[in-house]
C-alpha cells in the first residue's frame, strides 16, 4: 500500500513519506479499528455533474468510539475533562509525527477509524485542553502544516461544534483523499475525473466573486495582491478564499490548455511575496471564522495548498447546526467528507440507494444556511475588503 501511494503522489517530502509509513505501521500492528483499505471496503460513484463518491465500510460505524458531544450542542460549549480528549491517549503507537511550531511539538494522531489512508489527526497544543474552536492560531498552524508536505493531495479539515465534531477538543483531519481518484471512479486512465484531485467540491463553479486579487506593478512586472473570495456553486453555499484564481485542469469548464496558460502565466511572474500572498488569505478566513463564532454558526473548513504553484486556498461552508440533520434517515453524517463530497455510508443499503439530487436536496434543505444568512455574511465580507 505504502508504494502505490508514493506512486499516486506527484513528489513526496519526508512529512508525507513519515505520515504513509507510519499509518502503514499502525495498519500491520491493529491499532486500526477499521481499515480503509480492507477487501469487503466497496466505493463508487454517484451519476451526475457534481463528482460525489460514496463509501461503505461494513464496520465502520460498528467499531467507531462514540461521539463524546450530544446532538445539540452550542459553538462555544467549554472543554470538559469528564469526557473523551485526545490527552487521554497513552499508546505513543497511535501517534505518527510531530509538526514544530511556534517552540511547540504538535501531535499528529492516527485516526483509528480513517476514512483515508494516511487520516491523521493533528492536536494544536493538546495539553492545553482548548475546546474545539478554530482559532487564529490553529489556522495558521493549518496553514503552516500544509507547507511542510510535497504533496499536492494533502488536505486539513475542520467540523466546529455543532458541524459534527464527535470530540470537544480542538483537533483537525489530516487527510490524503486518494480514494476520489481513478481507480475507485471507474475512470480509464487519461479520462476527464482521473485528473481531478482532492474532494468534489473543491471543483465546484463559481457562483458568484465577492472580492478578486488587485495587481500590482513594478515596472514590467505584475503580482496578484490580497484574497479572493468566491461563493461556489454547491450542494449547500459554501465560501473559497484563495490567492489566485480557484480553477483546476479539465474542471470548471475550462479547457486545459486554457487552464495551462493562466498556470503559466502566474509561474512566470516575478517578485511574488509567498508570504504576503499567504497572510492575506490566511487573515481573511481567521475573520471570517471569527464572524462566523460571533454569530454562533456552525462551520466545516477545508484548507489545500499547492506547494509548487504556491497556491493557498481554503474553503469554508457555514451551515444549519447539526441536529436539523436526521442521520440516520439519510444514511449519513453531514461531516466534512459528506461536505466535501465524500458520502460515508451508515449502511450497505442506503450505499446502494444514494442519488446525487436526493443528496442535494437533503443539504439544501437540512444543511445549508438560509439566504439571509448568507446575505449577510456577503455584506460582511464585502466590507472587511472595501
């Protein structure tokens, strides 16, 4: 396994040669409670323009630790240390690496029910015992994180309380969403979806630019200044924030040659600031999730980064608190999988039984925000870029 995964990534850096050979360890010694490679594991694609794959796994949800929050919960419910934390793991076998940041050693954790081979779990300052908020600094230990990996497949992402985080104490997935490629899509190799990486929504169209990139001009030369904030076109209205703009070859409509000139143009440009151009978005999702806390609505994040195009985009999805979602009638959670396009079956039935408008009918009515809301977030953010 540990090589056919060397084989589907582009380039790979010590950070995701550790994560692969360390969760292969943790696969051989059974610290696993479930494998995500396992023979009976089945996977498929749904029929229609959006790309949703869906997973079952006979024990998953047999064999998973028991969501230690109750269904109703607020966005700021304080850190318990009656129940479950992640400092009550003593088996050093579960850990997989450390990041170093700010004089600290973050602990990335094996998600013992991965969805993903590789799906860690990274602890910011575990001792700390911080409640599972998404902080200015766990953003930019997010952020930080993606820069040490090769990998262009590598992903951070984050439930909030009330999103469908199962633990009250700040940690965020680590994952490798290798499942999505080819060969679980019934693609032949060199066809349209094969070249999509990551998660379906991160191909998603734009519905509508908030706020674009100014450029900058010195002399004969040009730079992308700021964030750009794009509403996507998804099953439940979701937020981009990036530093460039948010198209992949083949996808979104536009040609790959296309594509591959606006590739070639942003590499030829010269002077770019990578740290600026990383503050800027960085600064404009604490903000934005910062708003988003204030206004105790929950939140899914999903953070990428491009490390040879220097391409930093994070994408966050404000939503109805979890309750409004009926689980078990739809047959999944309503997490940052099924956000993102990766529908974790409860059962082998509703596996079988998942249509895509069904599902978009199910996160418009019982997951995405009402349109005031979003309005309103609009206004917000188009008035922190003014």
């Amino acid at each position: 396994p540990l090589s056919r995964y060397r084989r589907m990534t582009e380039s790979i850096s010590l950070f995701d040669e550790k994560i692969f050979a360390e969760f292969e360890r943790c696969r051989k010694q059974n610290i696993l409670r479930t494998d995500p490679l396992a023979a009976n594991v089945i996977r498929r694609r749904l029929p229609g323009k959006l790309g949703l794959v869906t997973v079952f796994e006979p024990d998953l949800f047999l064999k998973k630790r028991p969501a230690a929050l109750p269904p109703r919960v607020s966005v700021d419910e304080p850190f318990d240390p009656q129940k479950f934390n992640f400092n009550l793991v003593k088996d050093d076998r579960e850990k997989l690496l450390s990041v170093p940041y700010q004089n600290e050693d973050h602990s990335i954790l094996v998600n013992v029910s991965p969805l993903t081979f590789g799906h860690g779990l990274l602890i910011p300052w575990c001792s700390k015992c911080l409640p599972q908020r998404l902080t200015a600094d766990a953003i930019r230990l997010a952020i930080h994180t993606l820069q040490q990996s090769n990998s262009n497949r590598l992903r951070i992402g984050f439930n909030s309380l009330g999103a469908f985080s199962s633990v009250n104490h700040l940690h965020l997935h680590v994952l490798y969403p290798n499942e999505l490629d080819r060969a679980t899509n019934g693609c032949k190799p060199g066809t349209l979806f094969a070249r999509k990486h990551g998660f379906p929504i991160e191909h998603a169209p734009i519905k509508r630019t908030l706020q674009t990139t100014t450029m900058a001009r010195s002399g004969k030369n040009s730079s992308s200044v700021g964030c750009r904030v794009d509403i996507l076109e998804w099953k439940a209205p979701c937020f981009s924030f990036s530093n460039h703009c948010p198209t992949f070859p083949e996808s979104n409509g536009i040609s790959g040659t296309q594509n591959k000139v606006n590739e070639n143009h942003h590499h030829n440009r010269i002077g770019l600031d990578d740290e600026k151009h990383t503050k800027a978005v960085q600064d404009a999702v604490i903000n934005f999730v910062t708003l988003l806390h204030t206004l105790s609505i929950p939140h899914n994040v999903l953070f990428m980064h491009n490390n040879k195009s220097r391409k930093l985009r994070v994408i966050v999805l404000p939503r109805q608190p979890q309750h409004q979602f009926d689980s078990d009638t739809a047959g999944f959670n309503a997490a940052l999988g099924e956000i993102s396009g990766y529908l974790v079956a409860k059962t082998e039935q509703h596996y079988h039984n998942f249509r895509e408008d069904h599902v978009v009918s199910l996160f418009q009515d019982n997951v995405a925000c009402d349109d005031e809301v979003i309005k309103q977030l609009c206004l917000e953010i188009e008035k922190q870029h003014a």
